[in-house]
C-alpha cells in the first residue's frame, strides 16, 4: 500500500518540497504506527530544508517533521497490543512526520486526553516541553523578570503562558508588530517591546532571565538586558547562527556574573519529557493553558506552510492534516 508524504527534493526554498508516494511503513520492535490527524511544522524543519543543517548528514529524499497525532493503527514487537486504536501525540524525531501514517518509537507516545484535539496536540507537544524545561534551565523561579525574544512562536507563546503561572513578575515580549503584542498581552504578557528589545518609558530594562527563540545576529545585544547574574537561555535559532565571537560581548561585562547557555530537549530524560507533556496536555485539556493555532493547511501544501512561516506571518503554530 502507498502512502502519500511530502520530502525534501531540492535543499533551498520552500519550492523543494515535493509530494511523493510511498511504502506504508511498518513498525519494527518497540515502535507504533499512527494514523496522522495532524502534523505539526517546526522552525527546525526550516532548517533541514533550506540546508543550513547539511552539517548534520540530510540527505535528499527526507521527510521532515518531528511531531504527528492521530490514532494507532500497529505495533511492533514488544509493544502492548492494547495501542492500536488510542488517540496519542507522538515525537517522530528530526523527520518521518509529513506523511499520512507515521512511525514513532513507544517511548516517545504520549495518549491524548478527552478533551484535547490533535491539532492542539500537536500545537502544545513539542514546544511546551521546550518551554517548560528552558525556563528549568535558566533557573527561574518566581518573582523575577523574565524577557521572551521571538515570542509570536509557538515556543515563545508557551514560554509566556509558563513564565506568568509561574509567578515573573514582568513578562517582557520582543515582536513585530502593536497586533501580535496584544495577542502576547492576552496571553500573559505584561510588556510589549519591539524586536531590538526597546520599549517605553515604564518598560523594564533589564531581566533575570531571557529565553531566545531567535539567536542570530542581534543576540549579543541582549546580554546588555541581563541584570547581574542573569540567564540568557537559547532555545531556538530562526535567526540563524549569532556571530562567531558573540561570547566578547558577554566577556565585557565579566564583573556581572551573567551567564549564557543553549537548550535542547533532546538532553531531557525521556521519562521527565513524558510526564510534562502530559501534565500540559490535561491542563490545555482544561483550558488553563492555552494552544495558539495560525493556520491548518493540508499535506500536499507543507510548501506554502514554509513560505508563511519564512515571511514572518505566523503567530502560533501551522498544521498540516493528511
């Protein structure tokens, strides 16, 4: 049986997705097949794409997307047959997930409670958890200020939500314009700066914590928000790569004890992954966190998602639904 996906043909723009047909996959030992209902499309999946990941060995022909929702259809060897049949999210890795029926190790299956859609599973999976735990990294804790750069994602929309019910006393966003920073506020946001991190007059300066989702060539400016023994935290780098010796600019205010750091879930136990998601997939069950959905295209159109996202109009999160 075929199965329709969409893989990198050409490394570049957008227009090097292509719609393909392929083998039905079949799950090996420890792995589940799924029915996808909804697959979620990630800043990372840009990169792959557009080659600046070539270091890390892609190849043409590979299907990007990391995370999927939908039913079991199959498991593998040494899986509990008692799968087939429940609604779960699943981590399909670095790729695998712009297909119709999707491969994903058991250990990375999470079940969807009631109440949760999988577009909004697929909206929340993957970047609560980075939210979750670079906000762990940076050691936050309450009462302190906290500066979310790129914050229109859905990295950023998490780490908002996060920050406020975990008591900052200043949620600072960076965004593009006087519209997304309403949608921020709403979301617990209690300051709206532009994309240099300039505000007015009764906006901090200065934070405890700042979470990049951007990284890029104006990530050395914003070691000058810290406070003293403040936390810069990289969880994402739509931006791009910072410059090559961003770290003088760190080095210049030495007698600051300011830190620097970057974060991938992948260094996350996948056990402690497992129990955030799900403690975040019944609280947005609940409503007391909420998922932010910009736009729900079909599969064969994953090219026109990464225009969208390339050209800056996403606030939240595109799915794709097979």
């Amino acid at each position: 049986m075929k199965v329709k996906a969409v893989a990198i043909n050409e490394f570049g723009g957008p227009e090097g997705l292509a719609v393909i047909d392929i083998r039905g996959p079949v799950p090996a030992q420890g792995q589940v097949l799924i029915a996808s209902e909804a697959i979620g499309v990630g800043g990372v999946d840009i990169m792959i794409r557009s080659g600046a990941l070539a270091a890390y060995g892609y190849r043409k022909g590979h299907i990007p997307g990391g995370e999927v929702a939908g039913t079991v259809t199959a498991v593998g060897e040494g899986v509990d047959p008692a799968w087939v049949g429940q609604r779960v999210w699943a981590f399909t890795g670095t790729g695998g997930g712009y297909v119709e029926q999707a491969i994903a190790p058991i250990g990375e299956v999470v079940p969807l409670p009631a109440g949760l859609s999988a577009i909004d599973a697929v909206t929340l999976g993957s970047a609560g958890v980075v939210a979750h735990f670079g906000l762990s990294h940076a050691h936050f804790s309450s009462g302190e200020a906290v500066l979310v750069r790129g914050a229109a994602g859905s990295i950023g929309i998490m780490t908002v939500q996060l920050a406020a019910l975990g008591g900052a006393s200043a949620v600072a966003v960076t965004t593009s314009s006087p519209e997304r920073g309403r949608r921020l506020h709403d979301l617990g946001a209690t300051h709206v700066l532009d994309r240099f991190g300039e505000g007015g007059p009764d906006d901090p300066t200065v934070y405890d914590v700042i979470i990049d989702v951007v990284a890029g060539a104006g990530m050395p400016s914003f070691f000058d928000r810290l406070k003293p023994e403040g936390r810069l935290v990289v969880v994402g780098a739509v931006g791009g790569q910072p410059p090559a010796d961003f770290g003088t600019r760190l080095m210049a205010s030495f007698q600051k004890s300011m830190s620097f750091a970057t974060f991938s879930a992948a260094t996350v136990a996948e056990p402690a992954r497992r129990a955030v998601r799900m403690e975040q997939f019944a609280a947005a069950g609940r409503g007391q966190l909420q998922t932010v959905v910009h736009d729900v295209l079909p599969l064969e159109h994953a090219a026109l998602a990464h225009q969208k996202m390339e050209a800056g109009e996403v606030f939240g999160r595109i799915v794709l639904t097979p």
